[in-house]
C-alpha cells in the first residue's frame, strides 16, 4: 500500500512539472502572476474553512451547567395574515 501512495506521488509531481513548464510556455509573466496569487488565497480560504470546522467540532463538546437554565419565551412568529378587500 505505501508503494502505491509513493508512485501516485511520483506521477502527480511529475504531471506538476509538465502542467507547470506547459503555462509557462503558453500563459503570460502577467497571468502567471494572478493564477499563483488566486491559487494562494484559495488555498488560504480552504484551510480557514477547514480549522473553522475542526475547531467548531472541537468545541462540540457538552459542557455541564450549574443550577437552572433560564426559562426564555418562544420567538413571536413574523408570518401574520394580509386582508384582502
């Protein structure tokens, strides 16, 4: 199995490499530049999302109250009913 795992990360570097000399070739310095930028700030949102997740679940944990939890009344429904004439 950890051959696997290390042939499959052979193949994608080296598709990397390919991919990567290929926009070279083909997209402009410019782009290139913007490409890198977007790729990092989507990488950034991805791993913010993720802590973001992992924290909430972390802290998911029941945690025990002392004494009464206060008694609140339910929300007034918005929906009301409109006369028509």
């Amino acid at each position: 199995m950890r051959r696997d795992n290390e042939r499959w990360l052979e193949v994608a570097s080296e598709l990397t490499d390919r991919i990567g000399g290929l926009v070279r070739d083909v997209i402009p310095p410019d782009a290139q530049r913007h490409l890198l930028n977007a790729q990092r700030e989507l990488l950034t949102a991805l791993f913010l999302i993720y802590e973001h997740q992992a924290g909430a679940r972390r802290s998911s944990t029941p945690k025990k109250r002392a004494g009464r939890r206060p008694t609140v009344a339910p929300p007034k429904s918005r929906v009301r009913k409109i006369e028509i004439d």
